[in-house]
C-alpha cells in the first residue's frame, strides 16, 4: 500500500525544517544566536554551509523543538527537497519561515521513495519520515501525483518473475475500478482474431501462463475529446532470436516503463478528473525464446495493413507499439502520446536524464518543451527527420523494423517507423524514456525514475481543462 509521506496540516508537534540559501546562512545563525547559542558551534562541528542537499539536525533550543537546517545552496535545484527527504530519520517535519510550496512538498515525496517490496525492513513496519503539507498545497493533487510517481516506479522495479503481462492486466483492472473505468484485455491466440497480429508475433514465445496480450482502458464522457496514452508493456527483454548480450539484458525488467508510465499518467489524469475521454492502451509481451518465437526475416501482418520484415528481433518495441498506435487511429483522438524505453540510441543521445521526444505538431512541441521546463521534467524534442526515411524500406516488405547503419540515429530512424502507424487524427507525440537511475544519489535512489509524466499532466490539463 502506498504510504502518504505528506500528512495534513494538523500533524502533531512536527520538527521545524529551516531551509537555507549559503548566502542567508551567516545571518540565520546570527538571527538565532540569542535565543539557541549554540546554534553557530553546531553548524560549525557538522560541516553545515547550507550547500545543496546538506542536512543538520540540531537539538531543541530550550524552549523549541529538536530542528532540521536544510542546504539551498545557491537555489537553482527546484526539486532540493528530493535530498531532504532522503537524509531524514523517520519523524514528523514542516518546513518553517515560508519556505515551500508544492513542488517542494512533491519532491519530498518523490524523494522518499524506495522499493522495499523484497526486504525485510518492509514487514517490519519501518517507517518513512512525514512533511507537514505546507500551508495552501493541493493536498488530493499532490497525493494523486506522488502516487502515480511511486505507482510508475514499483511496476519498473518490479522484476520480471513479480510482473509478467497477466500482472500489468491485473494492475490496469484495479486501477479501472478505482476510478469506474472499463478495461478489456483481449490475450493469446485471441489477438489474432480481434487484429493485433504483431503483438502476438512479438509474444507468442513466451509461456502460455505469460501469453501476449492487449489492454484498453477506457475512462470518462463520451462527450469529451478523446486522449489515448500508450505505453511499451515489454516485461522482459531478451532480444529474442537475436539475443542481447548479458550487460544489455541485465536491466530488461524495465522494458515495460513506458506502459508504467502510460498507466500512472492515466491515473492522475483519473484522479484530477480532467474532462477527456481517457484511453490507456497496453500491449503488454513477453520478448522472449521458443521454438515459436519470430525469427529474424518474418515478415509480419500489422492491424494497420502494412507488412513489416522482422529485420531484427530486439527491435520488438515498434512491433507492438504499430498495432496500438493504429487501435488509437480507431478511437478519433485529439491526442496520442506513447511512452515507450524504446532505444538505446536515445541515451546515447541525451543519456538517462532526459527525455527526447517527437512530434510533428510545433504547437504541442513548444508546449510539451515548456511544461518540461516548469515542472523540472526534462524533455528534449528531436526531430522527425524525413531523410532517414529511407532507412525503413524493405526489399520485400511495406517497411523493415532495423534501419540501415547509414541512417545512425536510432531514436529517430524507431520514431519514424512509429509515425507510420500515428493516428491521422489530432496531434501525436512519442517519448523515448529510460525509466532509471542508473546511478544514485539522495532522493534518486538507483532504480527505477518516474519521468515526463508530471510535465505530461500539466500539458494534458493546459489543452482539456
Ligand atoms: N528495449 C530496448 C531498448 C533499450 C535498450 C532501452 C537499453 C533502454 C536501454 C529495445 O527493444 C531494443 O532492443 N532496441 C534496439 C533496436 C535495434 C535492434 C534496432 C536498440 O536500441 O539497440
Ligand atoms: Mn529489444
Ligand atoms: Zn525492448
């Protein structure tokens, strides 16, 4: 069960968190002298130069509780609050003297995440530090965020044993019902029938109790114009027939963040109640080895009609994405946005902290870069570049799923192959995502990373609301 790390205002006796800037510290410390005299030793013997992320706990002054200083730095890290949340024994805390609005409660909360599922510590109660909402924060919208977030995080980091297709179903299902959504799934041979031809071919290697499947969420009035999210469910990435090595196989677990992603965006959009009629599509697969398993040089049927040459197993994310982004054709949206950790190609482009994304539309582009921006979710647009088009022909097929080595830009050349199934109707935009940290840091533990959800909410509500 997810745990508020941000209680209401009435928390009891919350320890006061004085964040500073390195310029005011000098002057807090004589400010407090007076009252708390040892205020200026304590700083001195903890190393405390309000640094970003640094942390002090003090003891009670006499007459006030036992205080947190906590290091702006020079305030240029709109999401500080991260670091904090990390390096805090468990407790109640509120931020004093004004400091903190939402975005530094959300990063607290972001920052306090850790998956725990496998460890001991969880069954035995341990227990999270708490902030005391700051005064005028949207308690519901700061949960519903925070919760997508941690949501997003624990199906990534979940391994493939815990979350195979029949998992991400059932995650999809309960969070339909929370919400009165409907969600069908249609799975196994049963693909082959209701059209969903390169999901199957993508998943039929795997275990029958692990069978490919599609997943439809469907959410809110008719009335409104239709957002369709897609998200890559691949829940483990082996390559298939053309397998990986075993460094690029190590974190495959992952390869079903962009349907985490899809998911937990939909959540929020549920949760806030923005007035869209919401569709969240899944194609949830295992790429895995079997005698059945494609092989490189299949051609494969797609649900739109056009034949892809399976030039290389690994590159099965587009194979699954084509048949979900042509259901989203179906459903007349105003909106498409995939989310998908769809190429190694985009990191080695921006690396694992930003999100390149792609979109035809200069509109949505600027807006999706601003929203980026304001809501510290980094995205970066990369163009949809028509002279690696060429890339995609086949000798035998409409278009092959691994581009020509001349093209080189592999994140573009996979987006191009998804431009191809775009819907025709309203805007489209895909978002390349790595979903990790892959290197830790205070309030970034090493794992999974929610990413361009937050900045995505805030665009979805700036174009429904
Ligand atoms: N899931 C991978 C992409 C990936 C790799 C994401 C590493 C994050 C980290 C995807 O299915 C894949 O294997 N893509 C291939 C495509 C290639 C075969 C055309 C890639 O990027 O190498
Ligand atoms: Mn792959
Ligand atoms: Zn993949």
């Amino acid at each position: 069960m997810f745990d508020p790390v941000i209680s209401a205002a009435d928390a009891a006796d919350p320890r006061p968190v004085h964040a500073l800037l390195a310029a005011d510290l000098d002057a807090f410390l004589s400010a407090r002298t007076a009252q708390w005299p040892p205020i200026r030793s304590l700083a001195a013997i903890g190393g405390f130069s309000a640094k970003a992320g640094q942390v002090l706990a003090v003891p009670s002054s006499g007459t006030g509780p036992e205080a947190v200083l906590f290091g702006l730095g020079d305030g240029s890290d709109p999401m500080s609050a991260r670091a904090l949340a990390a390096r805090l024994p468990p407790g109640d805390y509120a931020f004093e003297d004004g400091f903190g609005g939402f975005d530094d409660a959300l990063a607290f909360a972001l920052g306090s995440y850790r998956f725990d599922r496998y460890r001991k510590s969880r069954e035995e109660g341990e227990t999270r530090p708490r902030l005391v909402a700051p005064a005028g924060v949207d308690l519901a919208r700061l949960r519903a965020v925070a919760h997508a977030c941690a949501l997003a995080r624990d199906m990534i980091n979940t391994p493939a044993n815990d979350l195979g297709p029949r998992q991400i179903e059932t995650i999809a299902k309960e969070i339909g019902q929370q919400y009165g959504a409907t969600v069908t799934c249609v799975a196994g041979e049963a693909l082959l029938e209701a059209g969903y031809p390169a999901v199957h071919a993508v998943g039929r290697a795997a275990h029958a109790a692990r069978a490919p499947r599609m997943i439809e969420l469907t959410w809110g009035s008719g009335t409104h114009p239709t957002l369709v999210l897609v998200g890559k469910g691949v829940v483990f990435d082996t390559g298939g027939l053309d397998i990986k090595p075993s460094a690029g196989m190590r974190l495959m677990k992952k390869d079903m963040g962009g349907a985490a992603h899809a998911l937990a965006l939909g959540r929020m959009v549920m949760a806030l109640n923005i007035p869209v009629r919401l569709v969240v599509l899944i194609p949830a697969v295992e790429n895995a080895i079997s005698g059945d398993a494609m092989r490189p040089g299949d051609v494969l049927a797609t649900r739109k009609g056009l034949t892809v040459e399976v030039g290389n197993t690994d590159a099965e994310g587009r194979l699954i994405l084509a048949d979900a982004l042509t259901r989203a054709g179906e459903l007349a949206p105003a909106l498409t946005l995939d989310l998908a950790t769809l190429t190694g190609a985009a990191r080695a482009a921006v690396g694992p902290q930003i999100v390149p994304f792609w979109t035809a539309d200069d509109g949505l582009a600027d807006q999706i870069a601003a929203a980026g921006i304001a809501q510290s979710d980094p995205l970066l647009r990369l163009p949809l570049w028509a002279g690696y088009e060429a890339s995609l022909d086949s000798d035998i097929a409409d278009l092959k799923n691994d581009p020509d080595a001349w093209a080189q830009a592999g994140s573009i050349t996979a987006a191009l192959f998804l431009q191809r199934f775009a819907p025709a109707s309203g805007a489209w935009a895909h978002f390349d995502i790595f979903g990790w940290n892959p290197k830790g840091s205070p309030g970034r533990p090493a794992g999974a990373e929610a990413q361009a959800i937050r900045a995505l909410l805030s665009l979805i509500e700036a174009r429904f609301s």
